[in-house]
C-alpha cells in the first residue's frame, strides 16, 4: 500500500478511493474562462485540477483562480522553480514539477522548503518527452530507466529536505513503457502515484490507449489518482477516466451505459436512441445502470441485472426497472424520452427512499 498525501482536502494513496483528475486547457491567465472550464469539469465529477504556469502572468490568475473554484487546484511548472514558489504563495494544493527541466538541487530544495511550510503536496511528474539528457539512453531516446532514475533523483533530493509529500507520476507515450515504468518505481518507493498516458492522442484513440495502460495499472493495484491525457474537451477526460475505473469496478458515478451491438435481429434504431439518451443524461452523478438491448435474446437477462432496462421490437420497445416492466410497446419515436424520463424518475425515487 502506498503512502497517503493530503491535496486540499482530497486524499490519495493509502487506499483512498482512486481520484481523478484532469488539466484546463484555458490560457491560466484569463481567469473567467479558465474558471469556467473548471466548473464544467467538476460538473463531471473531477476531484482535482491542473492548470498551467507557464509564466508569470498564469501564476498572477491563481489566486483569483484559487477563490473561485472549489476542487483543489495544482500548479503545472516547468523550466523555472521561481514559477513555482509564485505558486504556492498564491495558495495552490500541489505542485507539478518537471524532473526534467527544473533540475538544480539547490532551486529544488528551495520549493520544497516553502511547499513545506505551505503545506501542499508535490507531484514529482516525469514525461518520456522532457527528460533531461543524462536521462536519455545512448540514442537519445527515453527508456524506463531514465524514466526511473530521473523521479528518483529528484525524490531523493525532496527526501534530503525532509519533504514527503510526494505523489509520483512517469507517463510516456508508448503505453508498455508507462507500464513497466509504474512497475519499476512502485518497487522503488511508496510514494502514491499518478498515473496516465501521456500524449495519448484525440478522444478516440487516447481512450482506449489510456484504457489498455491503465487498465493494467490498475487491475495490478497501481495507481491511486489519473488523468486520462485527451486532446479535445478536458470533460471527455474525466468520462474517460470514471468508466476505466468502474470497468474494473474501483469507481462509480453517473450512467452505467451497456447496449447491445445491434444485428439483424434489431428493429429499432438503438444506436441513435443510445446517443439521445446519453447526451441527455450527462449531467447524472449518481451511479445507475442503464442497458438498452434490441431484442430478446439477451435483452431479458441483461435488463434484469440493471437499473432500468430496454428491450426493443418492432418499431418499439419495452422500458423495465428492476427487471419488471415499466411501460410496454413504446413507439421508437418516444422511446429515448421515456427512456430518460425512467431513469430520472427512478433516481428520485431512490432519492426519496
Ligand atoms: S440483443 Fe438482440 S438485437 Fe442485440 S445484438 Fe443481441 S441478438 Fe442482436
């Protein structure tokens, strides 16, 4: 088990239940805009946000930042150390630092020692695209190694200034390296960590490249906070990251969404009643499962074994909750209506009990 680190409230490591987070893609500096994106993010259930501080313009917007939202905010810095005191002066929870590019010990130590006095937690956030070149192998290139040895240097530097509060991240973008990499550091340190691909890609491709490495991760009991890396929306990231917990079962919150692949069996068009339905329900945080099956031959069993269930027909379809029928024949024109409809009713209901 791994160590627990306080972030502003929110723990991680230690067996707290595994956070997610995910990282504003505002400029930091326009502080209603970046505000904003994080009260969509939060909507969406992240416990933690990161934002950038690439100068000293984003570490001005902090405060204001800060005051303004109510997740626990961290500070992403790179390249200068000065950053990152301006930082914790504005009253950040944690600190991203780069091993990479802030590699003086003496400019280290330094935001250990005020991070201490602070309070706040430091994630040291090693990336396969920013190691420092002693870290490279002999061509020049990343490796699992360096990966390690570049956290450890910078660990045992925090370590030396009596600082350990520490959370440990080594994200790659080849996902066996991210892999070996958690495995390798975890036999290290205690220390809780981060886990992501990084760069991973678009919404598509990143979801299930982060799905195939954390999943490993995860199902090996490593990682005790993520950031699913999504180019596009930061709120994709954090629907990414809940269903990749709660595949595994680690996690759950809002829609639990199974539906059938469709054949030619199917006599109703699910996959757009799929997608109405989803959209409508976004907004739904408490854990309720959902499956919406086109016919019979699954549909019975499966719509037993969730919270509300569909089993369609003809140009229609039966709405069950709990596995008894709720409304029977519903033309397909209002099924995702009363589809949503169900749901939210059995929510209340739930609610109510
Ligand atoms: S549940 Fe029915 S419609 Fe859906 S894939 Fe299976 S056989 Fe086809």
């Amino acid at each position: 088990m791994t160590r627990r680190v306080n972030v502003g409230g929110v723990p991680i490591g230690g067996g707290a239940p595994i956070s997610v987070q995910s990282m504003t893609t505002t400029q930091t500096s326009d502080i209603a805009a970046t505000v904003a994106q994080v009260a969509r993010l939060e909507a969406a259930g992240c416990e933690i946000v990161r934002v950038a501080v690439p100068d000293m313009a984003a570490a001005e917007a902090l405060p204001a930042i800060r005051k303004a939202i109510s997740i626990p905010l961290v500070a992403d810095i790179h390249f200068d150390y000065r950053l990152a005191l301006a930082a914790i002066r504005a009253g950040v929870d944690k600190l991203r630092l780069n091993p990479g590019n802030i590699t003086d010990p003496a400019c280290i130590a330094e935001v250990a020692e005020a991070a201490a006095s602070a309070g706040i937690a430091i994630r040291v956030g090693a990336n396969s695209g920013s190691l420092a070149p002693l870290y490279l192998d002999a061509h020049g290139r990343a490796s699992v190694a360096g990966m390690v040895e570049s956290a450890l240097h910078e660990i045992r530097i925090l370590e030396r200034q009596g600082f350990e509060a520490i959370v440990v991240s080594l994200k790659a973008t080849d996902v066996r390296m991210t892999i070996d990499a958690y495995r390798a550091i975890a036999r290290e340190v205690d220390y809780p960590l981060h886990v992501g691909i990084t760069e991973a890609g678009t919404v598509w491709e990143g979801a299930i490249r982060s799905a195939v490495g954390l999943g490993v991760l995860f199902a090996e009991g490593l990682g005790d906070t993520v950031r699913v890396s999504l180019a596009g929306d930061p709120v994709e990231e954090v629907r990414a990251a809940y269903e990749i917990l709660r595949s595994l079962g680690l996690r759950s919150r809002g829609l639990d969404l199974h539906v059938c692949p469709t054949c030619g069996r199917t006599g109703i068009d699910l996959a757009s009643i799929a997608g109405e339905v989803r959209t409508a329900l976004a907004d739904v945080a408490e854990p309720i499962k959902l499956a919406l099956m086109g016919c019979v031959v699954n549909g019975l069993g499966e719509v037993r074994d969730a919270d509300v269930g569909l089993v369609g027909s003809k140009g229609q379809g039966s709405i069950y909750v709990a596995g008894e029928v709720v409304a029977a024949a519903v033309p397909e024109v209002e099924l995702a209506a009363e589809i949503v409809r169900v749901v939210r009713g059995t929510i209340a209901e739930r609610k109510h009990a």
